[in-house]
C-alpha cells in the first residue's frame, strides 16, 4: 500500500458535503467527495465514468488542518440566461487563507498514477469550487513501504504560511486535528465515530449521489520552524541577603 499526500492551500477554499438551496456551506476540512473530485479532473475522467469513480473512492482518505483559515460568507445574485429574470440571491460560505494536508491511500500502481496526473493535470484544479484555485501548482509527495495515513500525516513537516507559523511561536510543538476515515476489519462490526454525507457514488449531474462515512478525530503534534528559544529564567534574587551577619 502507498499514501498520497497533497497541500491544499488558496485565499478562498469551499467543502460542501450539504447544500440546501439558495445557501451553499462549507466543512472545516476538505470533504473526500470534493479531493476524489479534484483527483478524477487531474485524471481526465468525465463527470459519468462512474467506475472509474469507485476506484477512486474506494480509496481511504484522511486529511490534517494545518491552518484552520476564517470562515467568510459571501452574497451572490444571478440572471437567468434566457428570460434574464433575477434568480434569488444566495448565500455562499468559504474558508479564507486555509491550509490543510490531505492524503489517500491505496494501492502502489493507483497512487503513483495519480501522483502523475497531478503534475500534469488535464482539468484545471480547484478547491471545492471553480472559484477557489489553489495558491500555487499542487505537488504531491508519495509514501511507498506501507506506512498508513495515520502514520504519514503525523511525520510531516507544519504547512502553515510563516506568518501563521510566526504567530504561534511560543509553542515548539504545535497540536493539530486529523480527520482519518475509519475502516472495520475483516470480521469486526463497523467502527463507531462521526458521520459525513461526502462518500461519491455519483458525479453525473442527472443524479449525484453521496453515501455516509463515518471519520474519527485524532490529534497530533508537529514541530514549529519559527518557534522562538526558551528564554532563560531570572536569577534568584533575594533583597535582604546583604544584611546577613549584621
């Protein structure tokens, strides 16, 4: 088994596992819908290939928060293309200034393929949605030699911007949030946890179709490039000491 890793980092992100109407939300964290999403377009595949699709989400997903971001709403209004009628307007919600890791994990041939076409993508990458493109060309690390995702996104290194990292320089270890997808064992009933609506079944506009995953919440600590030395503690000091012997 390999894992891939990939940073997810853009001034505005989006992770809608719900959408209800004219209000468009969005997760703390990347759903595994919109990275299975954004793998299938770096692969080329179109919006039907639904086995295609189960390949790729038969993958275990986990991803860590390296910079929470700020939680933003935006208010959006439209015209109908024919009858150039007003549409309603409609609340979008968004990450800003975001960073996260996000990783799936499978087999040795799958991984190194996806790796590839996430260098050369054949669809124009994005963070959720068409209007959220990530802040710079996304580049994969692979992990050969059956370390799980668990493992991985624990080993590597803090990618928070400098200023975020510069913020939190006090600290020389710093705790961070992994959301990893749970998997039972053969022969075990299924692992309890939280739950998400973000398993893809289905792309195809004329039906999309999502199922639920259940995710545990884990924590790990990494290190701080910017954390400053301890400063030394002051001398003891005792006022009266000069008076000994008096």
């Amino acid at each position: 088994m390999s894992v891939l890793v990939l940073p997810l980092a853009g001034p505005l992100q989006s992770w809608g596992a719900s959408a209800r109407f004219a209000r468009r939300g969005t997760e703390n964290a990347p759903t595994k819908s919109g990275v299975v999403g954004l793998l299938a377009a770096a692969l080329g595949l179109n919006r039907d290939a639904d086995e295609q699709l189960a390949e790729l989400a038969a993958l275990r997903f986990a991803v860590r928060l390296d910079q929470p971001g700020t939680r933003i709403r935006d208010f959006q209004t439209a015209h109908h293309f024919d009858t150039d009628e007003a549409m309603p307007l409609s609340e979008r919600f968004y990450l800003a200034d975001a960073v996260f890791l996000a990783a799936v994990e499978g087999g040795d041939a799958l991984i190194d393929r996806l790796a590839a076409a996430l260098r050369a993508p054949a669809y124009l990458p994005y963070l959720g949605r068409r209007s959220c493109p990530p802040a710079r060309p996304l580049e994969p690390a692979v992990h050969h030699g059956g370390a799980g995702v668990e493992q991985v996104l624990a080993g590597e290194p803090w990618q928070a911007a400098h200023w975020y990292q510069k913020r939190r320089s006090h600290q020389e270890r710093v705790p961070l949030t992994l959301l990893i997808e749970a998997r039972a064992a053969d022969g075990e009933p299924e692992p309890l946890g939280d739950t998400l609506r973000d398993q893809p079944l289905s792309f195809d506009p004329r039906h999309r179709r999502y199922a639920l995953r259940t995710v545990h919440t884990r924590t790990v600590t990494v290190a701080n490039p910017h954390a400053s030395p301890r400063q030394k503690p002051a001398p003891a000091h005792d006022p009266t000491g000069h008076l000994e012997g008096v």
